[in-house]
C-alpha cells in the first residue's frame, strides 16, 4: 500500500491519542477529527465511545441543549476544537480579526466551544492550515480560553494541536505549545517560517519526525473507516479517497 495524503497522516496522529474506554466527541464541520475517532476505534479503541455529530447513531436528537448538558456534567472525555486564529497559549478565536469594536473580518463566533473547552477533560486542537496568520502569539480575541481562573471549574485542556506541517504539545505548567513532531518530508525551517510565534531551537532540534500511517492504520482508513466517515462527509470522503462510497 503505497502513499498517503496529508489528512490520512493527521488522522493517524488523533487517532492515537485517543485511549480505550473513552467517550469522545466530535462537532460539526470536523471530518479529520471523525476520521481519527473511527480509526482509534477500528484499531486499539474498541470500547470507545464516539459520538459523532452528524452519525446516525448520534445520540443527541433534542437540539444542543441535550449535548452541553451532557458535557456539563464531565461526561466527555476527550473533544476536538478549532478557530481562525490558535495562539501559543492554546487559546483559540472565533470571533474577530482584528480589533473587536472595528475587525477587518468578522467571524461566526463560538458556538459553545468557550464552555465545552473548560468541560471536557482533555482537547484535541487541529488546524487545516499552518499559516502565521492562524497560528498566531496572540489571539485578536479570545473565544475558548486555555486557562482560567483559581476556583473556576474547569476538568481539563489542550493537549495537541495537530496540523498538516507537525504536532504541538501543550504543557500546562509553561501555559504554552512546544513542538513535538515534524511530519514526514517538513524541513524545520518551513515550520518555524509558517508558525506566528518564535519556535525554541532547541525545540526545532530535539522534534522527532511523525511516524507515518502503518499498513493497519490505511487499511482501516481505506476500509471501514472510509465508509463511516463518508455517510457523514460524502464530499470530503470522495476528495481523500475517490471514487464512489456507499451510503
């Protein structure tokens, strides 16, 4: 089996940090994310639970309110967020470009992502760009805080933040992103000139290359996991693996 496409290898990279047993989520508009999830299940995850927006067997069929009930309470173990702007801090933007009062753009806001951030356990953060005008120092505004306050609840936060050059780690006592891996074929030259925020070298140096999907991981993605996938992102499941797909 030869080849791989950039998004097969981001799949790869959640679907690994996704650990038996757990409840996942996946929101709207997040097919690499999905794609992961039914990896992570399809290989080392069988006792996962996913809950897939946009699956037939999404569980939530009352609106929205049913859903961030459910994640309130500390049910979701690990939730997938994006944003126009991602900051070193991990804090994400989906409101505006630029100053609030006067953006250049505005965007369609947070969708709950500000509150799902805080109740979910543990964030998976995916960019399908890596550009310095996303990945950014600071964020114009913040949507979904990394961090908060003492006495706020709050169960977890960022982990990764995965994107089509390489893997950030976040640590939690530093409050920012270090590098972690570089995808196969990355020079680290272009990672740090695509990056809004100074790279350490030492950073640069020590980043081990992204292993590369396995023969298991693209049967499964090419197999079963592509016919799940493509009841719920027909178009995007058409672009990453051609052809027609049953339904």
């Amino acid at each position: 089996m030869n080849g791989w496409t950039i998004e097969e290898l981001m799949a790869c990279v959640i679907a690994r940090a996704i650990r038996d047993g757990e409840t996942v989520s996946v929101g709207t508009l997040s097919p690499v994310p999905a794609t992961g999830a039914y990896l992570a299940q399809a290989l080392h995850a069988p006792r996962a639970r996913l809950l897939v927006h946009g699956a037939r067997d999404y569980p939530f069929r009352n609106g929205t309110k049913e859903f961030f009930d459910f994640a309130q309470r500390g049910r979701i173990d690990c939730f997938f967020l994006s944003g126009a702007q991602i900051d070193v801090h991990g804090n994400i933007n989906l409101h505006v470009i630029g100053p609030y009062e006067r953006p250049a753009v505005r965007l369609p806001g947070g969708a709950g992502s500000g509150m799902l951030y805080f109740m979910a356990k543990r964030v998976i953060l995916f960019k399908m760009e890596h550009d310095p005008r996303g990945l950014v120092e600071r964020v114009d505004f913040v949507t979904s805080a990394a961090e908060s306050p003492q006495g706020v609840l709050r169960r977890g936060g960022p982990a990764l933040l995965v994107t089509p050059l390489c893997v950030f780690r976040f640590h939690a006592d530093a409050g920012r992103f270090s590098l972690a891996t570089v995808h196969p074929g990355v020079s680290r030259e272009e990672i740090q000139a695509r990056t809004g925020w100074p790279i350490a070298p030492e950073e640069l140096t020590d980043a081990e290359v992204t292993p590369p999907p396995s023969e298991d991981e693209l049967a499964a993605l090419r197999g079963p996991v592509r016919q799940r996938v493509a009841a719920i992102y027909p178009e995007f499941a058409a672009r990453i693996w051609g052809g027609e797909v049953a339904r």
